[in-house]
C-alpha cells in the first residue's frame, strides 16, 4: 500500500484488489483467539488464591475497596452537609410515599432505614438515594389494595354497609407488600448472579419516561382523595384510573373544605419555595427544606388548633416508636404477587441503574450493573423482613445528595441516621400531621415527571417511531394499569424492533465519479450507476424475518425476475431438446454441407450458458480459431452438439462471461415476460451492514448466487465482517460454485474485480443454429449494430471479448470472395441481436481479428 503526495484534505492510497482469500494472505488471518475458552474460566473461576479471594470478596462487597481509603479531609464536610439535607427530604418523602402503597406513615420510614444500609454496603454507585419513590409506590400499592380491599375486613355489616376493620386491614397489607418485596428482591439477586444486568437494555429511554410519566398520572389521581377529603371506592385492574377519577369527580359535593383549605395553602408554599430553591441554587448553601418546615408547621397547627376533632381532617395517626423485630414473609402470597414482583424489580432497577449510570458518566467512575441488581436485590430482601415494602433511587434526593456536595455512600449513611433518630425518639409527635399536607409534597414532587411530556413535540422532530413508544406506554399504562401497561409497553417496543429490521431500506448504490465511494443514488445526486452492474445493499442484518423480504427487493431493484427468468430457461431446454433430436437426424446432411476447401475451422467444443430472448440456457457450443502456417487455420471439425452447463466457476466468474442470445421471434406475443436484454450482468451485495446470519440467511444468500449463475448473472458479496465470514464458513456456504473469491473487502474492490475480467481479450465462436448473438460491451451504451447478410453455408457467430470501440462487419473469408471490410464506430451496451434466415450470417469481428483475417 502506497500513500502518495497529496493536500491535507485528499488522499491517494495504492493496492491490489482484495478478495477474501487475498485480505487473509495480505493481513495474516489467523485462527488463534485471545478469549480464554468455558474450560479456562471454568478453571480459573475455581483456582482459589489469596489474591483470587480478595478480589472476588471486594466485588461482591464494594464497601471494603473503598471504606479504608475514604479521605476524611476532602469528603467528611460535603458528606455530612448531603446526607443532612437527604435525611430530612427522607421524613416527608417517607411518609407521604408510604400512604401511595395504602400503608401507615411509619412504614415509609422503615422503608427509608434498613434498604439506605444495605446499599451503602453492597452498593457501586457513589450519588444514588435509595428509599421511597413515587412509582414503586404506586405499583405496590395497586398489589395491597387488589389483594387486601376494605369489602374483605367489614365489621357489623353486610352488602358493603359497616365500618372497616383498619388494624386488620393495614396488617395485612403490610404482610402483601413486605412479601412482594421479598420476592422482587430475590428476583434481583438471582438476575444479578447470572450476570443479567443487561436486560435493562430493553427498556428503551422512552419506554421508561412514558411509563413514569403515566405513573405520576396514578400518584396524582390517587392522592386526590386527601387534597379534597372525600373517600371515593376503590378500583383495581384495567381502566381503574378513568373509573377513579369519575368517583372522585361524584364525590366533589361532598368536599371538606378546610381540608382542600389546608391542601391549598401546604401547595402554593411548597411550590413558591421550590422555585425559590431552583432559581437560587447556585447562591444558597443548602436548598431550603421546605418540605420538613411544612410538616412541622402544620403538625404544630393541626394539633393545638384542634383541627382534627372541629373539621374532621384526616391526620397520619399513630406512629409507634422504636424498631420491629425482623419477620419472615409470607411464602403461600408468592404465587398471587410473582408477576408484579417481577415488574417491580426490572422498573425498580431500570430507575436505580440509570440515574446511577448518569452520575458515574459526570464523575467519572464505574457502576457495576450486576452489583447493582445484587445490591437493590438485597435491600429489598432484607428491608421486606423488616416490614419495608420495595425501594429504588428518588432522582429528587438524588439531585439534591449530589448537588450539595455529596461524595460517597456515606452521606446515605448519614441521611439513615437521621431517619432512625426520628423513628426512636420523635416519630410520634408527627401524629397530628394531616394526610393532606403530606400528599401535597407528593403532588410537588411529581413535577419534574410531567415535564417528560415536552418529551412529545421533541420526539415529533426528532424520531416518530420513539414517539410512537412512548405515546403506547403512556396509553397503555393509564388504560391497562401499571403491571399490564408495562408488559405491554415492553413487548410493543420490541415489535418496533422487530419491524424496523424486518422492513429496512433498500437502497441501489452509484460511484461518486473520481472516488472510491458508493452512496444511495436515490439520495445523492452526483452517485451514477455503473452500467451493467447493480450494488444493492440493506439497512438491516439479513435473518430469517427478512430474508425473503431481502430477495423480493433485490429483484425488484435490480430489475431481474429470477423466477421468471428460471421458468422460461427451463422452458426453452425443452425446445432445444426436440431441437437436438431433429438435428441428430439431418447430421450428415450438416457435415457435408459444412466441409469448407479454402478454410477450415479447428473447432473446440466448450461449456457455456447463453441467454436466449434474454433468459439463459445451458446449450451451446464455443469455437476456438487457430492459425496454421499453410493457409491461416489447422483443419477441424463442427461439433453441432448441445450440452449441459456443467461450467467451472473460473468460467463463470461474472456475468459478462456468460454470452446472451435471444431470438427474434415472428410472434410478438412471445417476447412477454422476458427480461430486457439491456439488463445487469453482475450484482455485488453490500453485506456491510449484516452483523450476525443465521441457517436462513445463508440459504437466502446461497439460491440468490446460484440463481443468479443460472441465469447468467454474477453475483458478490462485499463488506462482510470476520463474525459473519466465519458463520458462512461454518454453515458450509462456500463451495465451487460459491468461491470464497466471490467475497471482496470493499465494493470498489468488487467493481475494479469486474471492470478488469470484462476488459480481458477472448475470441471465440459461437455456434447456434440460425441464429444470430452480438457480444454485450459493459463499458458504454449505445446503438445496435447495422447487419449485413451474407449468404453463408452454416449459421456462424464470432464475439469478440475486449473493450475496443473499432468494429468491422466483413464477409466470410472462406467463401471465395474477396473481402470488404465496413468500419464502423460502435459504442455498445446491451444485447444486440437478430435471427439469420435463408442461409444469411451476421458475421462480427474485433478489430485485431479483422486484422489478422485481412486478405
């Protein structure tokens, strides 16, 4: 390879053509592999060293790495100021988020605890707030109030009449939502020890805003009962938002108006505040915490205003303090949670891995997706035994842990301490706090989730079918609820992959004239075809649910009906059969006939395919000239036999090599369905894009090259990565027919490869009985040829394989005359052809034949 003298903005690069087989000699293709083998990392997985047992414990536990190296001096200060300002967002969150999962206040805090530990321990991500979240809540909430409704805990009544057994209720509600906990926690775990982190992968950007931006929508209308006091029936399973939002909107008479009075003013504090925090943040320390000054103010309110007892405002209640034992969950409840369980763990670690991942790119450290489905695995494992309900991260007290200075870990441990000296000590003096101040802090918190609606016009200019994911999830999670909405969200996402690669762009590719590059022409004006060559290329891999697809557009870009085309040959080896019969009768009528005195032909049979009426047959026969020093030629003899194409590929490397004939039939009906003459002979497959193939694929690609042979066309491949080049070979793809040859490194290489086998000189006679076939130049396009009949004892034809643009049409040198040579300037592309009758030849000479046969 050579790189010539050129500007900064050109280049000049010098090689051969590469083939397959020449790039593995060029760049020394070997088969060795620096990836160990199962056997190997089974080995090495079992060696056990000290240095192993250190690494494999400071994975699995990553607070051992990092702990002993904490520097005190550059983190202490922002780790204590973040986990302060974490900790008091905790209390409100906690207890607010607890009432989205119809459990008391108090298992909010729980849930804000024990999880915040055991991801400090097992956690990789440095910034993350792990704790309640609003739609993790939300989905364990629609499990307790499906499993656990009121109807089933009436006390002295029947028919829906009489008061609600709460104590019972609530406990076993609690036992639902700590059992689904559990399990969507060993969920993790076991997906985390198989190293399944990746399948978070399928749940797209999209999918995820619109299915958290149709959970706010459920967190809004479920809260709805404490911001006007009424207490609507409750709904579960499809179309239990709509039927929600109708009950609430009958219940409106009946409002408690200082409980909406209260709900108002708790509202446009906290949203004045938090737009204060907003636009000051880069001025204030620490962001005001609103949230707790309101607790605390409208529990002081509530409690010596008697508010509770004159206006019947809903107020938390009773909130024990201390810690409860650890319980084991209730194991029958499994099988009625399992497949909410499983939603909750991929949406939990879908929130957790992509917030993580977020502010390990702006930090720049690692975070170990496994690690991560291990470590939210344990925490709700061990938080659902301590009556915790399931926990991912909270972007707010994420933003906030990160933007006050946040380092480590250690600020999550800090915030945890905070949670537990309010549930010790002061827990219950926030009993008098009202139901709806607390979903008033909830309502607020949901505003950066309905700001992923600007997601809609966004998605309109950028990406429509994006749009179309997220305008399904959304829908369906408002309509279906959240477990069905997700599945169905998940599976219609995957249809749009699926749909994407099964209808990708089809695209005929041309040179940019003077450059090596080869751009749709349907995109690019300046891409020219090169004549007598198609470049087809897919935007998709080719498996088995395009395949087919893959070869319906190849003939229809290409212009070549290869069913069509294969019908008709079959058709025309039948006639040629009785042909050969009928000439088997009148041979020694033919030899006489042909035995020339002045001149004779040495005639050496070969193996070719011709087109007739522009389909390929497998009949024919090819003469050789050879000189003799007596009179120009040795003696031969005709052989009018037809044989079967048994040809070799070196003779069929392209399709310039096959020579087309066709008849020029007296019925005009007998041309339809014929493909033009002026067609491609060679077809090069941009395989660039294909990543992997599976048994279908290589069956689609092994008819399309051994069809094409059929009919006369080349056919090659080009841009094949090593992956797939290695799966052809294993599927057995290449053969005879099929030459590794056929493969080209680039689609330049393919046309160079082309363009010189169709510029080779070959001279060669053609014998068909009566008719008459002019060789296809692929180098230009122009006119048929002007005949001249002469009258001949036999129907002989001479191609002449070069790309000279000279061509004389003579008489027979072997009929005694004297020959006149007509020049004529020929720019020819395409079949030109026509039938010989009466004992009349079309006889076609190159310029050097001419030349030798001059008399």
């Amino acid at each position: 390879m050579e790189d010539r003298g050129c500007s900064l903005n050109e280049y000049s690069v010098q090689r051969q053509v590469l083939d397959e087989l020449s790039l593995d000699e060029v760049a020394q293709k070997g088969n060795w592999s620096t990836k160990p083998t199962f056997t190997e990392r089974l080995k090495g997985s079992m060696r056990c060293s000290v240095p192993r047992a250190k690494e494999v414990v400071l994975s699995w536990v990553p607070v051992l790495g990092w702990l002993p190296q904490y520097r005190i001096r550059e983190n202490a200060v922002g780790d204590l100021i973040s986990g302060c300002s974490v900790g008091i967002m905790h209390l409100p969150q906690g207890m607010a988020y607890a009432l989205l999962a119809s459990l008391r206040p108090v298992f909010g805090l729980y849930t804000s605890l024990y999880p915040v530990l055991v991801y400090f321990i097992f956690g990789t991500s440095r910034h993350v707030s792990i704790g309640t979240f609003a739609v993790i809540s939300i989905m364990i909430g629609s499990v307790t109030e499906r499993l656990a409704p009121d109807s089933n805990f009436l006390v002295n009544g029947t028919n829906g009449t009489g008061s609600v057994n709460v104590d019972e209720r609530d406990a076993y509600r609690v036992q639902i939502a700590s059992s689904l906990t559990v399990l969507a926690g060993l969920f993790q775990i076991l997906l985390g020890v198989v190293r399944f982190g990746f399948v978070v992968t399928y749940l797209s950007e999209p999918l995820v805003r619109g299915y958290t931006t149709a959970s706010a929508c459920h967190v809004l209308c479920s809260q709805l009962k404490y911001l006007f006091g009424v207490n609507p029936v409750r709904f579960t399973g499809p179309l239990s938002l709509i039927y929600t939002v109708v009950a609430i909107c009958r219940l409106l008479p009946q409002t408690v108006v200082p409980e909406l009075v209260v709900s108002l003013v708790a509202l446009a504090v906290l949203i004045v505040v938090k737009e204060l925090n907003e636009c000051y943040k880069q001025k204030l320390p620490l962001p005001i915490p609103i949230e707790l000054i309101v607790i605390i103010a409208a529990t002081i309110i509530t409690h010596f205003c008697g508010l509770s007892a004159k206006y019947k405002i809903d107020v938390v209640g009773e909130i024990p303090s201390g810690l409860k034992a650890p319980r084991a969950p209730d194991v029958t409840l499994f099988s009625a949670v399992i497949g909410d369980a499983f939603a909750v763990a991929i949406v939990g670690y879908a929130i957790t891995i992509s917030l993580g991942k977020t502010f390990a790119l702006k930090h720049g450290y690692k975070v170990d997706s496994n690690q991560e489905l291990v470590a939210l695995g344990l925490s709700n494992t061990v938080g659902g035994c301590f009556q915790c309900y399931s926990v991912t991260c909270s972007m707010s007290r994420s933003l906030v842990q990160e933007s006050t200075g946040g380092k480590t870990q250690v600020a999550g441990l800090i915030s945890s301490i905070i949670v537990l000296i309010t549930i010790l000590k002061i827990g219950s003096l926030f009993e008098a706090l009202p139901k709806a101040v607390l979903s008033t802090i909830v309502f607020v918190n949901l505003k950066g989730m309905f700001k992923q609606f600007t997601d809609v016009p966004m998605l309109w200019k950028t990406n429509k079918v994006d749009l179309l994911v997220w305008l399904v999830t959304f829908t369906s999670t408002i309509l279906l609820n959240l477990d069905l909405g997700l599945a169905v969200s998940i599976g219609f996402s995957m249809l749009t992959v699926i749909f994407r690669t099964q209808l990708p762009r089809y695209s005929i590719l041309g040179q940019v004239p003077d450059t090596n590059l080869y751009l749709d022409i349907d995109t690019y004006k300046e891409a020219k075809e090169i004549p007598g060559i198609k470049i087809f290329r897919s935007s998709a891999t080719i498996y088995y649910t395009n395949a087919e697809m893959y070869t319906e557009a190849l003939q229809e870009k290409s212009g070549i009906q290869i069913g069509k085309l294969l019908a008709a040959k079959k058709k025309q080896a039948s006639t040629l059969t009785q042909q050969e019969q009928k000439t088997a009768k009148d041979e020694p009528k033919q030899q006489r006939a042909n035995h020339l005195p002045n001149g004779i032909f040495s005639l050496e049979e070969n193996k070719i395919s011709a087109e007739l009426e522009g389909h390929h047959f497998k009949h024919g026969v090819a003469l050789k000239l050879t000189e003799s020093p007596a009179n120009g030629f040795t003696k031969g003899q005709v052989n009018w036999a037809y044989q079967s194409d048994t040809m070799s590929d070196s003779n069929s490397d392209t399709g310039s090599e096959h020579y087309e004939a066709t008849r020029a039939s007296k019925d005009s009906d007998d041309k339809k369905g014929y493909a033009d003459p002026a067609g491609p002979h060679s077809i090069i497959l941009d395989l660039s894009s294909t990543s992997f193939v599976d048994t279908v694929a290589v069956k689609t690609l092994k008819n399309i090259f051994m069809d094409l042979r059929e009919i006369g066309v080349g056919v090659y491949a080009t841009g094949c990565q090593a992956c797939v080049v290695e799966q052809l070979e294993r599927a057995g793809f290449f053969s005879e027919s099929i030459p590794k040859s056929r493969l080209f490194v680039t689609i330049h290489d393919a046309v160079l490869h082309i363009l010189n086998k169709v510029g080779q000189t070959d001279v060669t006679l053609f014998l068909f009985p009566g008719w008459f076939l002019q060789h296809q130049n692929v180098t230009t396009r122009g006119q048929r040829v002007p005949a001249r009949h002469l009258p001949l004892p036999t129907a002989l034809l001479l191609m002449a394989f070069h790309c000279s643009l000279l061509v004389h049409i003579v008489p027979s040198p072997y009929i005694g005359r004297k020959s006149t040579t007509l020049t004529w300037q020929h720019n020819c592309h395409g079949n030109a052809w026509s039938r010989c009758s009466d004992n009349k030849l079309f006889v076609i000479w190159s310029n050097e034949m001419s030349q030798l046969l001059s008399l």
